[in-house]
C-alpha cells in the first residue's frame, strides 16, 4: 500500500452514528471504531448522556467520512428536530447497519 492509499484510508474512515436509548431518546456521535465506541458506551463509560440511558443500540450509521465530513454532519444531525432525526432512520436499511456491523466484527476478527 503506498502513502496516498494510507493517507486517504485514514481520512475517511470516520463514522457518523445515531443510538436509540433505552428510555427512547436518540444520541448522535461519531467515531472511527463504531463497534468499540457501542461497546464503551453501554459500559457506562461513553457520553454522561448515554451513560444513564443504557443499553443503546445502533439504529443509523453513515460511514467513509474524513473526520471534518464526520463533524460537520454530526453537528448538523443534531440541529435536526427528533422528527428529522426519525426521518433520517426510517430513510436508512437497518439490514445495511446489520451487514456493515457484521463486516467490521468479521475484518476485526481476523
């Protein structure tokens, strides 16, 4: 791999995610490792939000964003009323947050 692949892998590998709470309120963060970042919060251990609401789960996930992209989005995620927010889930394939989780879980296996 030369320098101009690992320089735009590193870029872009920023993810823009959404959790569904367990008392039913959304949270929006981003990340670069969604798997350990899931795993941190329902461990109490992420955002002083999440950390009374566990356990969260994934319900939207955006990935292949450079880490500006990434903020820019979440930033603009949140500004979105909880409607907006549902909108954007509903729109998304939940068998595409399914296949995408269990890419990572199987390329982290390895």
């Amino acid at each position: 791999m030369d320098n101009e692949q690992i320089y735009s892998n590193q870029n872009h590998d920023y993810y823009i995610y959404i959790l569904k709470c367990s008392d039913g309120t959304l949270y929006t963060g981003m990340t670069n490792d969604p798997v350990h970042r899931l795993k941190v919060h329902n461990q109490g251990l992420g955002s002083k939000y999440t950390r009374v609401r566990r356990p969260v789960s994934f319900v939207y996930i955006e990935s292949g964003l450079s880490k500006s992209d990434a903020l820019k989005r979440e930033r603009n995620i949140k500004k979105m009323t909880r409607q907006g927010k549902l909108k954007l889930i509903e729109d998304k394939d939940l068998n595409e947050i399914d296949a995408f989780l269990n890419k990572y879980l199987n390329k982290c296996s390895i």
